[in-house]
C-alpha cells in the first residue's frame, strides 16, 4: 500500500508542477482535486508513522516548509495551502505531534467525551439516543465516529468546547496587492446551555426548565476600528439540530437590533474579512441544514492542532509570512497525523448559497476541523478558512518558553483553544486573518468558565446575548 501511495505521489508531483505553472500564468482557474483518492484498505499500521517516514527521510518534523521542499509534501496538504507555500512564499514551521489526546481537548471536555464512548447513536431522524438510557451531556458524543453523520454531528455539538466562552480577537485585513487594508478587534462569546462538562457552570444554573429546548447563546462582536464598534451578532440556537438559530444583529449607528434572514449566516461579517458566522468554530450551523454528507479521503496530513500558542509575543501575537508584502499569512506550526477525514457536504438548508459545496478537513483525533474549502459548481475554489489549536501551554522542546506560563483551569490542568484563522477569498484575493489575543480594545479578556468575572450563565446571557444587553452595553 504504502508502494503505491508512493508511485502515486511521483505522477502527482509532475501533474501538480505543470498544472501550478499555468496556474500562474492564469491559464488554469481551477487547483487540481488529484490529491482525493480514498484509500479503500489502508489502516494505520500500513501508513507512515511521521513525516520523516513518509518522505524517505527527506523531511524530518523540526523543519520549516517552503517553496523548496513542498514538493516532498504535496500529498500531506490540500491544493490551497500547497499553492501558498509553492507560488507565495509562504513558509510553514513543523513540530512533532503527540499520543497523548489530553493535551488535544480541554480538560472538562475531555472527561465528558471520555464518557461517551459507545454510548450514543443516531437514530433514523438524525437525533441522538442514548443505549441503556445514556443521555448526551457534553463533550463529542461520537469520540469514536466512523460514518460522516456521526463526524459532522461532533462539529456541531462540540464546537466550543467550553461552556462559558469570551476570546478577545486581534485581526487583519490585507489586501490584494499584500498591503494591510484594515486592522480590528472582536470578541466571540458563548454560553452553553445544554450538553455542559463543568459542574461548576452547571450548578450555577437555578432555572434549567427556562432553558431545556436551548443548546445555548453565542455572540460575536466588534470593539475596534471606532466605525465598526459595537457591531454585533447575537444567535439563539436550539436542541433541534434541523432549527436555524435566531439571528440579531445590532447596528451602532442606529443603534437598532434586527432580525436577520437564515442567509445571513453565509455572508461575511464585515467586508472582505472572508469569515461568516457559518464558518465559526469550523462549522457554525446546526447539523440538520448540511447534508449530503460524504467521506471522501482518509489518509496522513498537516494539521495544526498544537504547539500554535504564542504567550512569548505580545498579546499572543504570531509572526507572519508569505504574499507580495510577506505579511499575509501567520507563520503556524503543523504536525504530521497518519488519519484526517475529509467530507464534503452540500448546504441543503439554504437557498442559492453562492457555492456548490464545502469540504472540510478533521483531524480524526480530536475531530476539529482545520481547513474548510467551498467550491463551486465547476469544482473551482471560491474561498478558504485554515484554523490553528493549542493546548494553552507552552512544550519547552518545540517552543520559546518566554513568560511560560501555563493557563490552568479548574481542576489545575492546562486549558486548550483555537489559536488563529486563515481566511482567503479565492475570487478577489483579499485575506481576513485574526488569533486568539490574551485581550482586545474595551478591555475584553480571553477566559472560559469564569462565572467570577463574567456572572452566572443567566447573568451572562442577559448582558451578552439579548437584545436588551446588547442594546444597554453598547448604546
């Protein structure tokens, strides 16, 4: 198998060399799709154990990736990042990857995934039930998932990963021509309601029964430039996962909330930033408004799901790399996994989306997902979003360990979190890149589970989530 996986890279390094080359000439729109071929016997055994193995030698897992040695790993990355790296000079740092899945969630999360296992299954509606009355209560409900159902059902439940959730949020705008066209600051914020992994949070909770058709209220707003300050989304989601959220936003200036259509889950938050509130956490919609869904590889790749945590530079910043100006994209880390699941999927929920399908990347350990492309009908790349994860502490061997500090949660284990996103808009060019900060503009600090600061979960959902709260914390 491994032969032939082999012979099958050389005939698609020619392939790709010649079709990038009139790709740069403009004479080739569309990133060849060679690189999905599901691999119908492979287990793990039979795959390379590290990037080491998988390239004779060539490549070892402490070297940084550019246009002369992409080559090597081409089959190891989707055709958008190996276009970056090859025709952009975008450079990616390697760094081994881990055995250890604790170091993969956060901790509560991990303990209520843990006892899942075996437990839950989908039943005919595409609802969870429970074997000997076993119930969801937090964490991936298919920590072992095979079918794509199963899978995609992990992203839409697990998504943050926490149970009360406020990152503050550096971001970029740069153009296409590499120049910086807008910088901002946003915060996400998110209180779950259903499906909660620290009893802390649960036993704050006096009313459930308000709450027992909620899985919970997410909010994403903007605290800088002045002109976007105050621009708000607010969603109220359900248990039902074939219910679309109730969407508001609340516009500053006018200082209205309004109703937004469905649609308006698909459209980018603010001009050019290539980010939708669809896109959120990888998959930001209920599971029942996707469908079609379709493994399409399993295999080895990069994934960024460690070592990306910055606490050495200010405010948690990255370096950047690549692009005309050498500042369009973060310079992250990726690690050699011998298992992603590739899905596509079609937006069955929505009318005229604008594209034909996504597909997205998941790393089979910890099932986040860590790149998502939308095509269009002619199997085109309309738009990327590359995301970056981290357990909030720093690996002395692979990091700098300037202020090493971990960030502990309760139960004095070190926290985990998203790090960055990457997101490109195919079509115009233009790149919206943002990363967890430490904190953002109106003095907005990242933290999860911290009732102390932040209040109760109903306190925190009235000030946070409502329109009142919203109209009363920025009016």
């Amino acid at each position: 198998m491994i032969n032939k996986i082999k012979n099958f890279n050389k005939s698609k390094r020619l392939f790709l060399k010649k079709s990038l080359s009139l790709a740069s000439c403009g004479l080739l729109l569309s990133p060849p799709l060679f690189y999905i071929k599901k691999i119908q016997s492979a287990t793990k055994k039979n795959l390379p154990s590290s990037v080491e193995e998988y390239t004779d030698g060539k490549i070892k897992d402490t070297e940084i990736i550019s246009a002369k040695n992409i080559s090597h790993l081409e089959g190891l990355v989707d055709p958008s990042t190996y276009k970056e790296v090859l025709l952009e000079n975008r450079k990616i740092l390697l760094s081994p990857s881990t055995e250890n899945p604790e170091v993969l969630f956060p901790p509560f999360f991990y303990q209520a995934t843990l006892k899942n296992k075996n437990k839950l299954s989908l039943n005919e509606q595409n609802n969870i039930v429970g074997k000997d009355g076993a119930n969801w209560t937090g964490g991936l409900p298919f920590p072992t998932g095979k079918s794509a159902k199963e899978i995609i059902y992990n992203l839409a439940l697990g998504c943050t990963r926490h149970d009360q959730d406020v990152n503050a949020i550096n971001g970029t705008i740069i153009d296409k021509n590499g120049n910086i066209a807008q910088s901002f600051d946003m915060v996400f914020a998110s209180q779950q309601l259903s499906g909660i992994c620290n009893p802390t949070i649960m036993d704050a909770i006096k009313d459930k029964t308000k709450y027992k058709h909620l899985l919970k209220y997410s909010s994403i707003w903007f605290s800088e430039p002045e002109e976007l300050r105050g621009l708000t989304f607010t969603n109220k989601w359900f248990k039902d996962q074939n219910k679309f959220p109730e969407l508001y936003s609340f516009n500053p200036k006018t200082k209205r909330m309004t109703k937004l259509a469905n649609s308006r889950r698909l459209n980018e938050v603010i001009p050019d930033i290539g980010f939708s509130l669809s896109d959120a956490y990888g998959f930001g919609d209920p599971f029942g408004v996707w469908g079609n869904f379709k493994i399409v590889y399993n295999g080895p790749f990069l994934v960024s799901t460690q070592h990306n945590w910055r606490p050495d530079l200010p405010n948690w910043d990255l370096p950047v790399t690549g692009g005309l100006k050498g500042q369009s994209y973060y310079l992250v880390r990726k690690q050699y996994i011998p298992n992603i699941i590739v899905i596509d999927m079609t937006p069955t929920g929505y009318r005229n989306p604008g594209f034909s399908k996504k597909r997205i990347y998941i790393d089979s350990r910890n099932m986040v997902p860590t790149k998502i492309l939308y095509y269009d009908q002619n199997n085109i790349i309309l738009k990327s979003i590359e995301i970056g994860y981290s357990q909030l502490k720093i690996n002395s061997s692979v990091q700098p360990t300037i202020r090493n500090r971990p960030i502990l949660t309760s139960l004095k284990k070190p926290d985990w979190n998203w790090s960055w996103y990457i997101c490109k808009d195919h079509r115009t060019k233009k790149i919206g890149r943002f990363h967890l900060a430490e904190s953002c503009t109106g003095g907005w600090q990242t933290t999860s589970d911290n009732i102390l600061t932040y209040g109760t979960p109903e306190e925190f959902i009235k000030k946070y989530m409502t329109q009142k709260g919203i109209r009363e914390l920025f009016s």
